[in-house]
C-alpha cells in the first residue's frame, strides 16, 4: 500500500488551507458537508489521525473515532428526519476510496430515496452551509 501523503486534499481541509462546511470537530475528528452530495445531509467524518484508510490506521485511534461517526450520524438523522442511515468507508482505489485519508460517509436517507452517482455535480456552498446548519442545531439540541 502507498504511504500517506499530507498533501492530500482532506489533510489541507483538517490543516484549515482548504475551506470546508464544518458540522462538528473536537481533537479526534472533523465532520463537514461533502461538496459532491449523494443525498441531501451527505458529510464526512475525517479522524486528525494521519492515515490513508482503515487498513492502516492504528487500532486504538479507530477505536476513539467510532463513537465520533455515532454521535454525528444520530444528529444527522434528526436533523434530515431520515427514515434510516448508510454509512460508507472505502479502501484503495480497488475498493473505490478517491482521497486517500481515512472517512466515513454518512447518508441519512429516506424511504425510497435514490442515490446520485459519486462524482458530482457540486452542490451550491449556500446549500451546503444551510445542511450544515441544520445538523449542527441537532448536535447542539
Ligand atoms: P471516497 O474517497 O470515499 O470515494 O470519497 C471522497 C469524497 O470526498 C467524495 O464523496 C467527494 O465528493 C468528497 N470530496 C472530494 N473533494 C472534496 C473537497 O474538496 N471538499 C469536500 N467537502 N468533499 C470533497
């Protein structure tokens, strides 16, 4: 497997170079809306731990990331009044994963809600900034 490179575009996002929609951070995590949406309330949880993905991140840093994905999925859901959740974690490019450091996708869904395909289009930053609103109300509440 590759090495981890600090260039990554998550990296400079968790570094503050990069803007992102931030729902929740504390020194384990960051979670922020992805700009690419595959359903409304799609965001990332990304661990501040430098690794490329689950095959490499230290067993004890992903233990104090779990709970992280818990709390901001639960707020998710509340604040989309999803029907239900998918959680998505992807490894290498075999496995699909397209920024190599370590997240977690959380999609609060609807009953018979479709996925858009990943990729894009990018989502307005006014659309974004609102969900991000919106969860971080749940968060607090
Ligand atoms: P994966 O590596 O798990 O396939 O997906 C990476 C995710 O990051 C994609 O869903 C993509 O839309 C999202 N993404 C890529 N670049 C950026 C960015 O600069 N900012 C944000 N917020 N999300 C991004």
């Amino acid at each position: 497997m590759p090495a981890y490179d600090r260039d990554n575009i998550f990296a400079k996002i968790l570094r503050g170079e990069v803007p992102c929609q931030k729902v929740y951070e504390d020194e384990v995590v960051l979670a922020f809306m992805d700009v690419m949406p595959r359903v409304p309330g799609h965001l990332l949880v990304v661990p501040k731990v430098p690794a490329r993905n689950l095959l490499d991140v230290p067993p004890e840093a992903l233990a104090a990331v779990m709970p992280r994905v818990q709390k901001v999925a639960a707020a998710a859901v509340r604040a989309l009044e999803a029907d239900g959740l998918m959680l998505q974690q992807f490894n290498e490019e075999a496995g699909g994963q397209t920024v190599f450091h370590l997240h977690f996708h959380i999609l609060p869904l609807h009953h018979g809600a479709a996925l858009k395909p990943p990729g894009g289009p990018m989502e307005k930053p006014e659309v974004l900034a609102e969900m991000a609103g919106r969860i971080r109300a749940a968060l607090a509440g």
